[in-house]
C-alpha cells in the first residue's frame, strides 16, 4: 500500500513537470509485454544515472541531444510524458522537447 502511494505522487509529480515545447514523437504499444513497474524504476533512476544505450527493465533505453543544455532537463521535460506512456502499455516511446533550436530525445526500445 505504501509503495503505491508512493508510486502514484512519484508519478503525479513526474506529469506535472511535462515542458510545453516537449512531445511523444514515438509510441507503440505491441512489440512485446513490459513490465511497467520495473520501467517506471528505470525511468525514476534515469534522472540522476545518465546510461545512454542502457538495458532496464527488459528494454534498451536512449538519451541524447543537439546543442541541448541539460541532459537533466530533458528528463524534467519528458517524464512525465513517458510516465503516461509507460503506463498505456509503450513498448517502444521516444520523447523530444527543443528550446529554440536545441533538441534532446530520451526513450526506450
């Protein structure tokens, strides 16, 4: 019960941090069960441990950008989003937010 609650305002908070310039570009939902618990660990982990071409979860993870300024920003931008996608079912989700004409993209395969 606690984890769940703990789960739930983790992933509130996560939905609330979505940017407005931030957007899903790639979401399939059939390529193959996924454990969404496990995926939301590796995503609430993904913050601060900057593993670009990492396997959590059962699922390869991707981080990166042009001339972006912040891999953790990025992560701020796109969590949220990810969080709905993870819970729909993604089994493969890409994530882009740009500020200007700086771009980053962070997801899972």
């Amino acid at each position: 019960m606690k984890f769940t609650a703990a789960f739930v305002a983790i992933a509130a908070f996560a939905v609330s941090q979505v940017s407005a310039n931030a957007s899903i570009v790639r979401q399939y939902n059939a390529l193959g069960a996924t454990d969404q618990g496990a995926l939301h660990t590796c995503l609430d982990n993904y913050r601060w441990d900057n593993w670009d071409g990492q396997d959590c979860g059962g699922r390869g993870w991707f981080k990166g950008s042009h001339k972006y300024k912040s891999p953790t920003d990025c992560y701020d931008a796109c969590a949220g989003l990810l969080v709905q996608a993870i819970n729909q079912g993604a089994s493969d989700v890409e994530c882009d937010d740009f500020e200007g004409s700086a771009r980053c993209w962070m997801g899972f395969h």
